[in-house]
C-alpha cells in the first residue's frame, strides 16, 4: 500500500512510500529513523498525533518531526538583559551593533534624566 512520509528531519522532502499492510507507526519509524529516540520526534499520522501501535492506511500522511535540534538551546539558557532597572546598554552594544551609537546616546539621556531626578 502507498502512503505519504514527509522527512522532517534534514532534507525535509515528502514522498509516497510503498509499506506492507499492517505496518504500524513504530515499525515505519524504526525503518526510516533508525538511530532516532521516538521521545525526540513528534510522530502524526494525517496531522493528528499517532500511537506507536497505529496500524497504517492506505494513504495516510506521516510525518516525523524532531522536538530536539543539534545545538539549539532552550530559553531559559540564553543571556537576556537585566530588568533590575538599569537600562541594558552593553547588552545592547554587543547584539546589535548597527545600533550602538543609538544606544550611547539613550544611556546617556538616561543617566542625565536620573541625576536631575536625584537632585531635585
């Protein structure tokens, strides 16, 4: 029988696959991911998640999907400005270079606007 399997992982190209009658999803996987963890992909049988047991139809569209990318890091990881009040200049400096003397001239806006606001 002929189904859809859309390769998500690299190539990302999407074809008709010829598969046995009573091939389940995690044989499928297991023949066209071989060194993959099925907890790292998102596996959907017609768009809708499937089970492992699923028995594959004629004309199903199967799509294995990583959750995990080699070398992406979560948010919580990534370096973001402070928000303890202090504008992030140097932050900003160093991420968006075209806009460094933009940034100088707000920090320095800043730091006059605060001092005026201490000694009045």
């Amino acid at each position: 029988m002929q189904i859809m399997y859309i390769n998500n992982d690299g190539g990302g190209f999407a074809d008709y696959i010829n598969v046995d009658e009573g091939t389940t999803v995690a044989q499928l996987f297991h023949d066209r991911v071989s060194d993959g963890d099925p907890g790292s992909y998102l596996i959907r049988v017609n768009r809708q998640p499937s089970t492992r047991d699923q028995q594959l139809q004629e004309g199903d569209r199967v799509s294995f999907t990583p959750t995990k990318i080699e070398g992406a890091t979560s948010a919580k990881n990534r370096s973001t400005p402070s928000t303890s009040g202090r504008i992030p200049g140097g932050w900003l400096r160093r991420r968006l270079s075209g806009l460094v003397t933009f940034a100088n001239l707000l920090e320095r806006q800043v730091r006059r606007w605060r001092n005026r606001r201490t000694t009045d």
